[in-house]
C-alpha cells in the first residue's frame, strides 16, 4: 500500500475511545490525532473499489466518511471505532461514486460478502439470534473491518440514503432519551433493551417473558411517539 504522509498506526481500543471523547467534546487536537491514526483504514477502504479515475478523490471522499465517524460515535455502546467507520467511510465512498459515475467492487470484495452473508445465514440458524460482526469475522477467519466493508460494500444503493445513517441514528437515541422518562415501565424495559443493547425482539420477549407480537407492538407505539419527539 502506498505510504500516506501523516499516516500513524491505529490506536489501541482504550486510547482510541478517550481520543474520542476529547474530540467530541471540542478538542480539535485530539480530532487530529485520531484521523492521522486512520489514514491507513480510509486508504484500505477506498482500494476496495477499482474503475475510480483518481484513488486521490476517493481517499478525500473517505475521509470526510472518517471525520464524521469521529462526531457520531456513541461511546456508551461497546463497538471498537474502526468497526464503527468502515461502514460510514465506505458509505460517503459509495454516494460520491453513485453521483459521479458507475460503482465497481472489487472481485475479492464480492467474494468475502458472498462468505459473509452464507456464514451469517448458519450463525443465525446456530445462535437463535442475528450475530455480530465480530462473530461472524472470527468464523471467518478475517477483520471485523473487513467484514463491515464487504457488508457495505454491496449493499443496494437506496440504503445509503442522502442523509447520513450514522447521523440519523445518533438523532432517533437522542429523542428515545428525551421520550423515555414519560413511557411506561414496560415501554422503557422494551426501549432500552431494543435499541440501547441491540437485543432481538426474540431476546426481549424471553427476558420479559411476553410474546414477540406484544415487544412489536409496544415498539409501534413507542415509536409514535418518537415520531412527535423527533417533529
């Protein structure tokens, strides 16, 4: 791979999240440090993609992707940073090319999201729930980066919308937060492990010990609400 001017290896987890925090909180310095650590997984990502005139533009594209990986990051969830920014940085990669000419993947990319996708369908059937990320990288042998990259890589374009998903999610935990305080005790334990530790409706309804139709239907209502929250 050719070398990146400023490029420094990545961060461990730990340091990572508190670069994180500094950054989110105003610290342009420590905004800094965390982009020059992962100028290396912007060029990974944008080498995923060939037929591009300029690998420069896409690096540019990529980095945009980073930065706002940087200000959308929730640093309550238990996800390393990188696994969080392939998909963002691969996302703002994919809606430039879309606007500007034809996306072309990789041949090796095609092949590791075919892997991935066989491999999720057996863990799923294997877990009784969706897996994770990781789950799915260490059966396969491969990076969780890798695996969010073939993931969202081919992923069809209307689910890379205009408005950023990253951003979009960060905007619907804002309004839960603001909306939990005023649900019932039921809509809260439905909520908070729905959406704040990303349990099936399967899960959610074991713990409860209610039905899966009663957590869907507690959702739909919940997200009325959440509706009139956001406006």
């Amino acid at each position: 791979m050719e070398r990146i001017n400023g490029a420094l290896p990545p961060l461990e987890q730990k340091l990572a999240r508190e670069y994180l925090a500094r950054a989110q909180a105003g610290d342009q310095g420590a905004r800094e440090v965390l982009v020059r650590h992962n100028l290396l997984l912007v060029k990974k990502v944008a080498a995923r993609f060939t037929g591009a005139d300029s690998m420069d533009d896409l690096f540019q594209v990529g980095c945009i992707g980073l930065l706002k990986a940087v200000d959308n990051f929730d640093l309550s969830r238990d996800t390393s940073f990188s696994t969080y920014a392939v998909p963002r940085i691969m996302g703002e990669i994919r809606m430039y090319l879309r606007d500007n000419k034809p996306v072309k993947v990789s041949r090796d990319l095609v092949r590791i999201a075919s892997l991935v996708k066989k491999c999720r369908r057996s863990l799923e059937q294997e877990l009784g729930r969706e897996p994770s990320v990781g789950e799915v990288a260490a059966q396969l042998n491969l990076g969780v980066e890798e695996v969010a990259a073939a993931e969202t890589a081919l992923a069809p374009p209307a689910d890379l919308c205009e408005a950023d998903s990253a951003q979009l999610m960060d905007e619907m935990r804002i309004a839960l937060k603001e909306v939990i305080g005023r649900l019932e005790l039921r809509e809260r334990q439905v909520i908070t492990l729905r959406f704040f530790q990303d349990m099936s409706q399967h899960q959610v309804a074991d713990k409860l010990g209610i039905s899966q139709g009663h957590v869907s239907r507690i959702e739909r209502e919940v997200l009325i609400k959440l509706k009139t929250a956001m406006g």
